[in-house]
C-alpha cells in the first residue's frame, strides 16, 4: 500500500496476500477494456477501508490516469468483495493502493 491511515493496524503483508490473491480479477478489468483500447495503460490507485470484521466497506479510486472510467469502476467494485483473514486491530484501517497496468508485448 501507498498508505495507511485510521486508528487500527493491519500487517502490509497481510494486505499485499490479500491483494496478490484477488490479482486475477483486476487484471481481468483491465484486459477486457484493453481489447476496446490495445494501447490503454496507466496506474488506477483506490483508497479502500478495511473494517475490524475483515470487510472493505468503501472503496474509491482517488488516482486513474489510464482515462478509462471502466476499468477504474470496475476494481473499485471487485475490492469491495475482498475479505480479509487477518483483521485490522483496534480499529479500521483505510488503505490508499496504486495497480499499474501496462499492456503486453
């Protein structure tokens, strides 16, 4: 994560699994606009808050210079399935996370 913030803690690498494990689906977002654009890319950063029970409660991009709003909507609405194992303690924590999409040759 680029950020953290909130009165709870969360472990980043409990954070980057849960991230890596759900990689997939974002890529998916990305590769389905791509067939529309073969030159998008860019980097869609999401602010999303974890609560104490392990849920994202919001999740919103803050950053999207691909310029596909698609995309953008798209992982937002697939981090707010997320679920965490490892819970945030004492509290929620809101995270600020930039995917980058480039592409392939």
């Amino acid at each position: 994560p680029d950020s953290a913030v909130g009165i709870g803690q969360l472990d980043p690498t409990k954070i980057q699994r849960v991230v890596r494990r759900n990689s997939r689906r974002l890529q998916g977002c990305y590769e389905s606009e791509l067939k529309k654009d073969p030159t998008l890319q860019g980097v869609v950063k999401v602010r999303f808050t974890i609560e104490v029970t392990g849920r994202v409660s919001k999740s919103k991009t803050i950053q999207n210079s691909m310029g596909s709003s698609a995309v953008a909507k798209c992982i937002e609405n697939n981090i707010k399935r997320w679920r965490f194992k490892s819970k945030p303690k004492g509290g929620s924590v809101t995270i600020a996370y930039p995917f980058y999409f480039t592409p392939s040759s």
